[in-house]
C-alpha cells in the first residue's frame, strides 16, 4: 500500500514560467515524463495542434522519422508521444517520454539523461531547411490532421457532443475543437507553421512533472540544466472565465443520415474546481449520469427502454453540464421529459441512500485506480493547479465521502438549461 505522500508530487520553480513536479514513486521502472505547454484557446487552435505533428518528424541531429526510430531503440526502447487537452478556454500541448530508469542498467547510467536531451532537442531544435519545416512533410501532417478532424462525423457520439457545445457556446472561445478546424488547413503553409512554432515553444508557461525511482533534488539539477530557460515575453494565458448565465432555453434540431437519433442537453451552473461547492456537483454528476445505477440509465434507458446511452459530464472549469443520449427519432418528446424529470428530482433533493452509496463508491473505486496510473495523475495534478489548487487524492476522498445529499441538491438547483441539441435522420 502506498502512504498518501506517495502520491503527491514535491514541486520546484526551475526558472521564470517553468516549473517542475517530481513523484519519487517506487512503482515505477521506467522514468515518465509529462511537458505541458499552456496557451489559449483561440484562432490559431489548428496551427498549434499541428506544430508537435511536424516536430515528430525529425530533429537537427536525428533529420528522419528513421533517425529518430533507431535512436529511441538505442535508448533501451524509450518511447516518445504528443498530445492535446481543451481545458475550459486553455488549449494545452503536452509531450510524453518513457525511458527505462539508468539505476536498473549497470553501467548505462545515463540512458535517461540522453532520452531526456533528445525529447528537448525534438521540441526546441526541429530540423530546418533554410529556416523552416520542410514543406512537403507538412503538407503530409495537414493531410492526416484534415483526416483526423473530418472522421469526427463518423462518431456520432462524440460528433453530437461537439456540435452541442458549439451550440451552447457560439460566442464563447470553448466552442472551439481542441484538433482545430479543416476549413484552416488550405492556408497553413510550412513557413508559417515555422512562425507559429517560434511563437509558443519559448513563451508559453511550461509545466513539467516527473514520476519515477529517482532523487528529487538531483532529477531538479538536471531538469534545470536542461530546461532551465526562461520563458520569453512573459506570456500568461487568459484567466479563469466568468460564469456566463443561461438565457432562454435554445432547441436545435440537426440532420443528418444516422440510425438513431442524439440527443444532448446542454446545462449551465458555474460551479468549478475554484467557485462554489465542487465536490458537490461532482456527486450531483455521478448520481445523475456517470454509472449504470445513475438516474439517467436506471430511467431512461432501463425502466422506460427510450435510450440506447444516457450519461451526463461534468465540465469544470466553466461550469456546465451536459446530458447525451442515444434514441430513437420517434422517441424524441418522451425521452427529453423523462431526462428533465431526473434533473428536477435531484433539485428536490430526491436522492436515495443507495443512489448515494453507490456513487461514492464509484469514485472511490476510480480514485483507487488513479494511484497505479501515474500519467493520468500527472494531468490531474496539472489541471488542478491551472486552478490555483492543489491536489491531494486522499483529502478529495475524504471531501467525496462528506458530501451530503441537501448539498448535492443545492448544487442542481444551480443547474439552469441553455440548450437543447437533436441530430435526427
């Protein structure tokens, strides 16, 4: 069992906009590495998603994805990836190295070390021709970016809950998809992509965590001799948005050629990691819609048969919620009464002991399984702070567990519906 300090991270300031985050974890094998760089989330959404696809594709000393591949098997198989968050109006970068921790290799001290410089040299020193990316590999990634962005219609699901949010949000930097927009990719070319690259790798705040068998001081000296740079310009990203009030409810109707209908219901409330009773609407989300005993499955789908899906998500840090479902076209009227009818009865507080039990299991239950998986600990930790918290897993569990059911429905009576989304055939 691991003691609840295992599970925080010891935090440094490397230098001005970097600081870094160690867990001396002894689980671990391997040293893991997590980069975030935090920007807002606006226009120039789609160029930042395909800088790190056009970094992947070689490095100053390492000029090919081959090069690149070979050296990486020459680091006992450290493995390198990118990502990209959309927290609330943030747009987030983040970079991923796994290399096998040099303690465990005799004699090969330093194999981290080198996994280490190399994930700097792929992000700081890409390789150029005559100062820029090389224009036919970035036609390529706009090729497979505009391929990633346009399957999104093939994912109902997932399609529905994005035109939801663009709904709900038309005027708000949220309704932005964290890929970015095809209809942009036609006027990105490699010279630009280069400008774009330039004007965030240095500047944006930068946020490193650390998850390993190692000795935090010295992991810190050796973070700071190779990141230890200053970011420039003294960039900060916008702060928190103020919670925007629900006018009167909006219906819109979508179509499309689909076997079964969507629907989503898109709520707002205000409450975020940093305003109001958090803890509370998160077990107002689980009681209404995360788990199989949840209001949402037991009614609609189970007693009523009306929904294939029916779960609800917590959005918090601009304090929404929504309700997606799968229905039959037919099923349109009924469905939506039935969902509201839910909501309404957490407003009055009609929530059962086992309703609440069962929730605060749950998250009991994926809060034990957060502690073996230190990547997803790393973003937690990193989302947190972005909200001028800090995250101690045993503290939240403890502030689950206390949540009491008037709080819970004091939390939904902050819910208010703003829009109502249906993608029917």
């Amino acid at each position: 069992m691991s003691s609840p300090a295992d599970l925080r991270f010891q935090r440094f300031p490397l230098c001005p906009g970097v600081h870094l985050s160690i867990n001396s974890t002894r689980k671990l094998k391997t040293v893991l590495v997590k980069l975030f760089f935090t920007g807002d989330l606006d226009g120039s959404v789609t160029r930042k998603v395909l800088v790190p696809m056009a970094l992947r594709r070689g490095t100053r000393n390492f000029p090919t994805l081959q090069a690149i591949a070979r050296h990486l098997e020459s680091l006992y198989g450290a493995s390198l990836a990118d990502g990209v968050l959309k927290i609330g109006e943030w747009h987030v970068i983040s970079f991923r190295l796994e290399a096998v921790n040099g303690r465990f290799l005799p004699g090969r001290q330093e194999v981290f070390q080198d996994a280490l410089r190399f994930l700097k040299e792929m992000i700081f020193d890409p390789f150029l021709e005559r100062g820029s990316f090389r224009a036919q590999e970035v036609a390529q990634e706009k090729h497979n970016l505009g391929r990633l962005i346009e399957s999104l219609v093939d994912d109902k699901d997932q399609y529905a809950a994005e035109r939801l949010i663009r709904e709900m949000c038309p005027d708000e930097p949220y309704r932005l998809y964290e890929y970015g927009d095809a209809a942009q990719l036609p006027a990105i070319d490699a010279a630009g992509l280069t400008r774009e690259w330039g004007a965030w790798v240095r500047a944006y705040p930068l946020e490193i965590y650390v998850a390993g068998d190692v000795e935090p001081v010295a992991m810190r000296d050796l973070f700071a001799g190779v990141f230890g740079e200053p970011r420039r310009n003294g960039f900060q990203p916008a702060g928190l948005p103020p919670p925007v009030a629900a006018g009167k409810t909006r219906f819109v109707e979508e179509r499309l050629a689909v076997n079964q209908g969507k629907l989503g219901l898109g709520f707002r409330h205000g409450i975020t990691y940093a305003r109001g009773d958090f803890e509370a609407a998160v077990l107002m989300n689980g009681i209404l819609g995360s788990f199989s005993h949840s209001k949402l499955f037991q009614n609609v789908r189970e007693k009523a048969s009306l929904a294939y899906d029916a779960h609800s998500a917590l959005e918090k840090t601009k304090g929404l919620l929504f309700i997606l479902s799968g229905i039959a076209v037919g099923n349109y009227q009924k469905a939506l009464d039935i969902i509201l009818a839910q909501v309404e009865a957490l407003k009055r507080g009609d929530i059962s002991e086992a309703e609440l039990g069962s929730t605060r299991e749950s998250f009991d239950n994926q809060l034990q399984m957060l502690k073996d998986n230190f990547s997803s600990l790393m973003e937690v930790d990193f989302v947190w702070r972005r909200h001028g918290q800090s995250f101690d897993l045993e503290s939240y569990r403890r502030r689950l567990r206390e949540v009491t059911g008037e709080r819970i429905a004091e939390a939904a009576r902050k819910l208010e519906l703003d829009t109502v989304y249906f993608l029917r055939n």
